[in-house]
DNA sequence: ATTATATACGTAAACGTTTACGATGTCAAA
DNA sequence: TTTGACATCGTAAACGTTTACGTATATAAT
C-alpha cells in the first residue's frame, strides 16, 4: 500500500508528530532529524493522505462548480473557457476542483446539497443565475461560502461577478439605429436567466432612447444552442413587410443559427440584414461575415469568481465584493448593412 | 456545526455504531430502532461527511479528469460535451468529478501525482493521448485504474476508447477525390499527438489507394484553435499554381479559420476550393456554407470511458477493454466544388 | 547549586466514519 | 434447567492526519 507517516516514524524510530512537524516546516523539530525525515520521505515515495487531513483540518482545499447541462448534445465555448479560468486560477492557489453536471430542475439542490452538506468543497462557484434562484438562497441560508458569475432578482447580498448585460445591449442595439434600423429584432434567452432581464432591459432603453416603439413579435426567446437561433430566424425572416431589418441574439451561437437561416431565406448577412450576437467566442471573428458581438472575458471572469472565492475561504475582506464588468461592442461585417 | 452520528447517538441514547448501521440499512439493528434513527437524522439534517468516510472506506467515489489546456483562450466546444457526458455517466453512479485544468508540458504529471499518490481520486480518465505518453506510463506503473479516451504509439496494454482516425482521414480524403481533387492539402494537429499520427496514415493511404502522391508541402500542422486553420490557409493560398484545390483539417475549428482565409483569397469555399473538418461539432451544420465534416460521437465517448472507469472501479471485468469507434462522413456544401 | 528558559521530542486526543468482536437478552429445543 | 441459536446492541480499533500538552534534556541566568 502507499506510505504514510507512521512507516516513516518507524523507520527512523520517532514518532509521527516529530514526521508530521518535520514535514509542514513547523517548528520544534532539530533541522538534523528534519533533514532526515525529508530523505526518507523523498525515499519512500510519501504522499499524504489528503482525506486524513481533510478531516483532521476541516477543509478540503477544494472548491465547487456545478455546470448547468442542458441535454447532450451540450457544446458551449462559453464554458470550456470559463473552465479554463476557474481551473487555473484555482490550481495557482492549489486547490482541486470539483464538478458536477446537472439539468436545472427539481433535482438541480441535491446536487448542492451533496457538495455544502457532505463537506465536499470549501467553497461554491454559481454561474448562470436565474431571477429566482433557490441555489443562492440555500448557500445564503446554509451559510456557506460561494461567489456567483451573475446577479438574481430578490434583493439579497452576497459576492458575484457580472457584465452589464444591460449596458452590452443598450451598446448593440444603439450601434444598429445609428446604421438606420428601426425594426430590430431580439433573440433573448429564457425568461428565468437574470441576464436575460438585463439585457431585455437594455434592449429595451435603447429603442425608447431613440423614440422607437417596442415590439413584442420582435423579441423572441430560445435556449442558447445554435438550432433556436436558426428557428427563431426561420420565423422571423418570414414576416414579410414586418420582417426585422437587424437582429441581436444574447449569446454568438444563436447568432450563427440566426445567420445560417437568413441564408436559407435569400439573406446575405451583413448586406440584407445585420445580425449581432453576444460574448465574442473565438470564433465570431471566423464567421462568414465576421460577426459583430458583446465581448465577455469569459477566462478573466472564470478567474476572477475563482479568486474572489479562494479570498473568502481566507477570510479575507473582499476588496469589492460585487464587480460589475462594462462589455464592449466588437463592430465586424455582420452589421455592415445600412438601412 | 454540522451534525454528526455522535448526536444522533446521544439524542437517541444509542451507540454511534447503531447509527451507523441504521442509516446505511446493515443488519444487526432492530427495525424499530431504524426508524427513531431515520427519523432523527432527517429531523436534524444528517448529511455523512464525505472526507471521514473517504478515510475509512479507502476509497473516494470520485474520478479525476484533467483538461490539457492551451493558453486562456480555451475555448474547445469539444471538451464541454466531453465532460457533459462523462459528469452525467458519473452522476449516475453517484461519484463525484475531480476537474483539474494543466498545461501539457513537464509539470503535467505533478497534477496526476496529485491525485493518484493524495489518493484524491479512485481513477482517472485521459484525454487527448500522445505518442510517448509519460501519464500512461505513469499510471501503469503505479497500477492505478484509468481509462483514455485514444490510444499510443508505445506497445502497452491499457484500456481505451477512440475512435479509428485512419479511417476517418482515408473516408474524407477519398471523398474529395471521388470529387475530382488531386492536390488535397491536410491541416493535422500536432505529431506527438497520437490521432494525428493516424489520421496523417490514412490521408496517405487514400492518396495510396488512388495512385496519387504525398506531397509534404500539403501537410501542416497546427495547434487546434482557429487561428492555425487560418494562417495555414494563408500560406497554403498562396501557393499559385501549387495551390490544393481542397483542404481538410483534423478538427473544425481549424476548418473554420481555413474557410476564413479562404475568403479573404477570394476563394468561395464550396465552389472554388473544398474544405472538409473533423469532429462535426454542433457549429458544422451552421456554418457558411455548412462544413463537410468526420463525424465524433463525443458525448457517448465522455460516457463510454466513464463507464469503462466504474467498470474497473467495481472490479467487474471489462466486456471490451479497447472500443475503436468507426467515424462517419458527414458531407455538406463545404465539399460541393468538384475539379 | 538552583532555578528558569528554550529546544526537541513523545503521548494522546481529535476529526467522523466503519466494522470486527464481544456482551447481553430472548426464546425455543433438549 | 441447560444449552444453543439468534437478534440486538455496545466497545473499541482502525483509517492517516494534526496539534495541545507533557516531559526530558541542555543551556543560561542567578
């Protein structure tokens, strides 16, 4: 089996307090039998047992992430990038990190649960709020440390990381009237998604801001995936006179949905029709046209919600518990069109 | 503090071995007793800790996985179905999922090390898998379960699924030639990577099998990201009368900077050049014109080695210790353009 | 020489489980 | 009544750490 301290202590014939001090740098050992401890250890091949100290130090040096995962078939940029930044953010500081992948639903608190109730994690990273969200009221409740990538609508406080989805909005649709569009489309995501209402918002401001009236058959609501860009264009684009002149999705792969349906419909995007997306993925400057998008940090903010948490976990005060980010406006060919 | 077996003892004034038995349904405890048992701990919202029973158990229902990250911008939708179906084959058995994010290069093993000796995880899962691969090694040698998602150049038996680039490669490439293409360039991934060493054997054997010959200046390597598909276009766009009139590439976001720079040749992908992916991400449908592309069924991969790893981890023998998958064709407009 | 202080180390309890083993009580068979 | 079998439960060790506390020795101060 593996090593552990007391194959030490009996190698030297000490004890495993003086192994364990020896080992953690503590004090109250003579650097001759330190040194000793550090050969035969790098000899044996010592690793310690992280759940004996896990229990012992009533920390895990972990913390949690739980995916939200919508069916199979789920292939987002986004958080491959995010992941990315959480990881390594939480690597510098050697912590693991757990995650798990469950569908929003009922079922979705278990999951929580295990990790908050079990001791499994230090500490929670919620990405994806929702205007309700029973995730952050329970980590509320329970106490428990977490940081989120998103804001809710009951007026709770707690750590979160956010761009302005408002702002980003406001930024996109502004840009698209000042090409001339007066019917300008919205592909928003489902109602429940605090960004939605931000960005609904923003979308919102910008059109009165310019004097032009709202259209409730101009917003339309999908589920972030590529195919509910491509329906929602397939409606759209059949309205005849009614037909939006631009359109702007709330994240880039319903916008490449959206370009492939116009397409479809004798649409050249950038040149019959803008379309504009959502958090400027790697790819939106691959696209044909190039697509025109809200950038998001996406790897910043996974390192940011990851150090703000690690900062909680050491009891630190947070400099600025709540950080809201101002997205910029990537301007490519997809909006060319002037109307 | 959270609650523990001893209260549940002392409030019940039985031994915490009664209560153990009780919660986890062992013999040996009156069924009356079960219940006043069952019924305290959901009162006081008994929840095991999962470091102690790691200690125990000896074992930690957990299965690492660690992402081989290049650089910030990370951004693989790939990976995000690859861990969609391995974190939902693990939820359903009920383990938990170690994340870690690492740089290949010579600290890479420290992250496993990490694992594997900390007895963090029961097994771990490998991706991405090279032709000298020092983690396969490594885990052979210390006898810890894993399973890898591809296969090495080194004769060592361990399990894995893959799916049979060769195959992939010979299928897309005769595609092309079927179509008339005589100078078909291939953009592959890098040479230690193991599927790029199949995939380069049947682009040559296709060229083989139909008497055309290999060309080295037709083969680049590149880094996965659409950049590299982009700037290999570039060069190979360039090369006038030399240029290949269709180009395939070992994974479709390289596909889809190559149809990129494509365009900016003046080049229409689909009419004047033909350009083909692998891997057949949700994106490919979409794109302009949709990408011809090999197909990966990446989520049943996700949950095939994991599966596999359960299987090792119950000791149960494996049905299939090596699953080589046989990757389909997916034509689409990319490849319209016949010489 | 005595006392005080520091250094080096060991002892043992603790973290929260699981489980082998032993103790007690009950009941039926001999 | 004795014996055994069985059900029910408690005791205690174990998993591998960390750490408060105690003890022995050496050194310095009085």
């Amino acid at each position: 089996m593996s090593v552990t301290l007391q194959d030490i202590a009996q190698e030297l014939d000490v004890s495993i307090a003086t192994v364990s001090r020896a080992l953690r740098g503590m004090p109250g050992v003579a650097e001759s039998t330190r040194q000793l401890v550090l050969k035969v250890a790098r000899e044996q091949g010592y690793y310690p047992n992280l759940a004996a100290q896990q229990l012992q130090r009533q920390r895990t040096n972990t913390i949690g992430f739980i995916i939200p995962t919508f069916g199979p078939r789920f292939s987002d940029p986004f958080f491959s990038e995010l992941l990315a930044g959480i990881g390594n953010a939480a690597a510098e500081a050697e912590f693991d990190l757990l995650v798990s992948t469950v569908a929003p639903g009922k079922d979705e608190l278990k999951g929580y649960q295990h990790l908050v109730a079990g001791r499994r994690v230090d500490g929670l990273l919620v990405v994806r709020t929702r205007r309700q969200d029973q995730r952050i009221a329970y980590l509320l409740a329970e106490g428990f440390p977490f940081v989120a990538f998103g804001r809710t609508d009951q007026e709770l406080d707690f750590p979160y990381v956010d761009i302005d989805g408002q702002q980003g909005l406001f930024k996109v649709v502004t840009h698209l009237i000042e090409r001339g569009h007066r019917r300008i489309a919205f592909i928003n995501a489902s109602e429940e998604l605090m960004f939605a209402q931000h960005r609904l918002t923003g979308y919102r401001q910008a059109l009165a801001a310019h004097g032009l009236p709202y259209d409730d058959d101009l917003v339309r609501l999908g589920g972030l995936v590529e195919t509910d860009g491509y329906h929602a264009g397939r409606a759209l684009f059949c309205l005849g006179a009614q037909m939006p002149t631009a359109v702007c999705t709330s994240n880039d792969l319903m916008a490449l949905g959206m370009m492939r349906s116009a397409r479809e419909c004798g649409l050249q995007v950038g040149v019959d029709i803008a379309i504009a997306g959502f958090d400027d993925i790697p790819l939106a400057k691959m696209t044909y046209p190039p697509l025109t998008s809200v950038h998001q940090p996406i790897y910043q903010i996974g390192r940011l919600i990851c150090e703000k948490l690690l900062c909680l976990l050491r009891d630190e005060e947070l400099a600025e518990p709540q950080t809201l980010l101002l997205p910029e406006l990537v301007v490519r060919e997809s909006t060319d069109y002037r109307v």
